[in-house]
C-alpha cells in the first residue's frame, strides 16, 4: 500500500481526489466518479491548482508529477492504483468488480498505472487548460472557490 501519513485534517471531512486537470483521461475519471456519487461524497481539485500544491507539499509529494491520481482521506495520502482501488471501493454501482485486480501485488498494478499514466495525452488527448466541471458539480471542486 503507497501511503503518506502526515497530521492533517481532510477537507471538510471528506475524500479529496486530486487529479491532472490538463487530462483528458483524468477529467473522465472525475465525471466517472461524480456520476456514481450521486450523494457527493468526494471533493476535488487539479494538481495544478494552488490547493493541489498545497495538499502534495502537505504530504511530501513531487507537485511537478502530474502523472498521478492522489486521493486524501483520513489524514492520508493514497497515490496511483491504491487510490484508485480507494475509489472505486466507494462508488456505487457494479464498477467494484474491477476491484478484483487488487489481488495483484502493488508493485505490478503501479506499474500498470504507470504505464496508462506515460500514454494517457497521447492515446486521450490533453486540452490546452483545465476544463471546468458541469455546473451543479463546481460546488464540490475546491480549487474553484477562493
């Protein structure tokens, strides 16, 4: 398990998801994720953002690599498959069946991660600035408010 323990409280009690906003795969993982929590338990902010700096410094995390998902949850950092597998864990619908590729050791599902994260802006794309989020959603990106 990659983790990064540090003394901090998580925002507003809840999971923080901090993605690459340039992305084109990550900004369809944050739409995959809002659409299976309809109840708006995870927040989130890029990488990019003020905020995102801030949450990568707190832990200890490059905050030039961009090429990671890192989810904050209980005083905690996850990064890469970890944080993915912490993900999908809470959204609903059968998407918890992917879950079964935790039986892998860690070291070969990050490399797995690796591997999408190395092509992810040549096999999908990469925008020229970071998207905003549908409307109703923005209440929940916490690099959007000041």
């Amino acid at each position: 398990m990659t983790q990064h323990t540090h003394n901090l409280a998580d925002p507003e009690g809840a999971p923080l998801v901090l993605y690459d906003g340039v992305c084109a795969l990550c900004n369809w993982a944050v739409r995959f994720i809002l659409d299976r929590d309809p109840v708006g338990v995870f927040r989130f902010a890029r990488l990019q953002s003020d905020i995102g700096r801030q949450w990568q410094e707190r832990f200890g995390l490059p905050v030039d690599a961009l090429d990671t998902v890192i989810l904050v949850q209980d005083r905690r950092a996850f990064v890469r498959s970890e944080a993915a597998f912490r993900i999908l864990r809470q959204l609903r619908t059968g998407w918890k069946a992917v879950l079964i590729f935790q039986i892998l050791p860690s070291f070969i599902s990050d490399l797995l991660y690796r591997l999408v994260a190395r092509w992810r802006y040549r096999v999908f794309g990469r925008y020229d600035s970071c998207p905003l989020p549908p409307s109703e959603a923005r209440h929940r990106f916490l690099d959007l408010h000041g």
